[in-house]
C-alpha cells in the first residue's frame, strides 16, 4: 500500500483554499461504456426574421419600395411628346417636348426615354410633312376642303325642317331615303326647292309608305302650282318632290311632309312665281289663265273611240276654264303696254271657246278628231306668249300640250 501523500502546507503569503465538502460514503460509480463517434450535427434553422427596435413586423417595406431604393417615374414630357407625335397635332410641339424630355430623364434619372425618342422621331416627321404641304400647296386645299365640309354639315337638315323657297342639294336617288339635305342659295345648282310642307293628321298609328306617298302626291302638287303660277317657266323633266317620315322618324313624334319642285338635273335660279313675287298685274293674268292649262292637262288616258263621253267630258272642262278667263280677263283693266296683246289673246280665247265646244257636242270619235287639232292650236298661238312678254313673264311656250298645266 502506497503511503498516502501530505499537504503541503501553503507558501508564505498565498489565501487559504478552503477544504472541499466531505463526499459521502457510497457504493462505487457504475462503469460506463467508452463514448463512440458523435454524430454530425443536421442543418440548423434558418433564424426569423429580426425586427428593429420599436418595429412591431419584420419585413415590411418603407416608402421607397423594396430594397430601399425609390421607385422610378416616367417623365410627363416624355408621354405629351409621344402624344403630339401620334395625333400630329402641332407636330413642332411634341419635337420640342421630347428633346426637353430627354434632358430630364438624364438629369433626374427618371424613365420614359423611348417615349421621348419615339415623340421626337414621329413629331419629326410630321414637322417634315408639314412643311412640304406648305410648299406644294396641299395643306391650303385640305383647309378649304375642311372647310367646305364643315359648312356643309352645318347646313345639312331635314327637309321637313326647310323654309318655303328655300332651296338644297340632296345626294339620296330618287325613291331613297334621305338622311337630309344640304341647304344651298338658289343662285347655285340645285335638285330642288321647298314649295310647303303640311302635318299628316287622321292616323293613330304607322300609315305606311303607300298612304304618305298618296298623301305626298295630291297636296305637294296642289302646292306646287301655287308656289309656280308661272308654268311656262317649267320644264318636261320637272318634278313633284315629296318627302315623308319612316317609320322610325314616325315614333319620334314626326308627322310632317314637305314639299318641293325639282327636276332629273340640278337647276340653276329659284322657279318661285306666287303672290310674293309676282306683280298685281302678273298675278291676275296667271291666276285666270292657269285653270285652262290644267285642265287642258287632264285629258283622258283612253281615245275617244274607247270612251267618247269621258272626252267629251274632259272637253267641257277645258271650255269652261277658257270661258272663265275670258271673263276675268275682260273685267280687269290692264297696263297700257299691255293692253294691244291683251285684246288679241282674248279674240284668240273666243274662238277657241267656240272650237271647244264643238269637242263637246262631237257625236263620234271622227267628229272629235276633226276639231281637236284646231282647239289646242287657239291655245298655244303667239297671242299669249305676246301677253307673257309684255307682263314680263316667261314667255317661251312649253314643248308641247302635254307639257302644259301644274307640276
């Protein structure tokens, strides 16, 4: 047995160590058993997010955006000079906005360069096209054609909005609708005047095409002859124009029919011979001698060998018209340049009184015959277009009988 080793006692000037607490007595530790290889410890978590101090999330983004780096803008010049660019308005304009531009976005680091680039570009180009319209004349005719079209929008309306006298231009074919009419002075070409208008009343619902046309047909041409007492004034191709609502412009509370006078080709000089124009003078004699024209123009569609008492008919007609203006036309005193071509007019309307009559009294076709030729000779002679000079009224006759009487 080995002899158990002594403290030393300590070195002069070293603390006492304290004696260390009594073990107490036990059985002997377990033997364990040698530690083997430690294991490799496995990835460890990635720590969450920290947060700052007095920050109550982690992660949220400041006002700069993510990253901390501010967010960037478009240059406002950079949009107005594409802008000006693409419409070619003031094309110099968006020239100088897009070199202004360019300079800002390198000063300012902001972004919108193609825009600026493309601004300029197209301004460039509409700067050059510009320039050459200016030199070859073209930017002048696209200004008055602008123009041109402007007023013409500003005078298109719808006929039944149209004045009595006033006269238009109307692109529709005859039998279309229109979508309206462009309103032109009467001293230039024209499809035609308008003579009146009337409202369309006794229907509770759509009347349909057939009946407005009707409608259309009987009163515009009554219109017609009194807006025209100068009937010589018309010719073969002049026309009876009417134009009514659809059925659509019907719905919206439309009801009315305006009437006008035109022919197949644009007229120049307004036809308009009534009340408002004419002379006291030129009033009177149209208004005695027009009733013979117009019933001189209702001659019967059928010969006299099919139907002799409808011509015989159409013959008293005409003698009563030429009956009464020999009256009317007695009882008026006329101008003394007047007067000399007055007396053989009315000597020309006593013999074709009597002619007349001798139409009435026909007892066959071969009788008919044999008088009608003179009766609308005694009609047409010279006398009248005497009568018409001296009045200063139109004085060339019509073609023909059968272009005689109203529209």
């Amino acid at each position: 047995m080995e002899p158990t080793p002594q403290p030393q006692p300590p070195e002069p000037g070293t603390p006492p160590v304290p004696d260390a607490p009594a073990t107490p007595a036990g059985p002997a530790p377990a033997a364990y058993p040698a530690p083997g290889p430690y294991a490799t410890p496995g990835p460890y978590a990635a720590p969450g997010p920290y947060t700052s101090p007095g920050m109550p999330y982690a992660g949220v983004p400041g006002p700069y955006g993510p990253y901390g780096r501010p967010a960037t803008t478009t240059n406002g010049l950079a949009i107005g000079s594409l802008v000006s660019g693409i419409v070619c308005c003031l094309p110099p304009l968006g020239l100088v906005l897009g070199i202004f531009a360019l300079r800002q976005i390198k000063r300012r680091g902001q972004g919108g360069k193609g825009l600026a680039i493309a601004g300029t570009v197209l301004s460039s180009i509409s700067t050059l096209l510009v320039l050459l319209g200016l030199i070859t004349g073209q930017i002048q005719d696209a200004v008055r054609g602008f123009n041109e079209g402007v007023r013409e929008a500003a005078s298109s309306r719808m006929p039944m909005e149209l004045r009595t006298g006033e006269c238009f231009l109307d692109d529709a074919g005859q039998g279309e609708y229109t979508l309206g009419v462009r309103v032109v002075d009467c001293a230039e070409p024209h499809d035609g005047e308008i003579t009146g208008r009337f409202e369309v009343t006794g229907f509770d619902g759509w009347p349909g095409d057939r009946k407005l046309e009707a409608l259309g047909e009987e009163r515009c041409d009554a219109m017609a002859g009194t807006y025209v007492r100068d009937t010589w004034a018309l010719t073969a191709d002049t026309l009876s124009l009417y134009y009514y609502p659809d059925r659509q412009a019907w719905r919206q509370g439309e009801r009315r029919i305006a009437c006008g006078i035109g022919g197949e080709e644009r007229t120049t000089g307004s036809l308009r011979s009534d009340a408002t124009t004419l002379a006291p003078g030129q009033l009177a004699f149209l208004t005695h001698v027009n009733p013979i024209e117009d019933a001189a123009y209702e001659e019967p569609e059928a010969d006299p060998e099919d139907d002799i008492e409808a011509n015989r008919a159409w013959a008293a007609d005409v003698r009563a018209a030429i009956d009464s203006a020999r009256a009317g036309l007695r009882g008026r005193t006329w101008e003394p340049s007047a007067r000399a071509s007055m007396d053989a007019y009315l000597t020309d309307l006593d013999s074709a009184s009597k002619q007349w009559a001798k139409l009435v009294r026909a007892e066959d076709a071969d009788a008919f015959w044999d008088a009608y030729d003179r009766a609308f000779e005694l009609l047409s002679g010279d006398a009248e277009a005497d009568v018409r000079e001296a009045l200063g009224l139109t004085h060339t006759p019509p073609e023909g009988p059968e272009d005689r009487g109203s529209v």
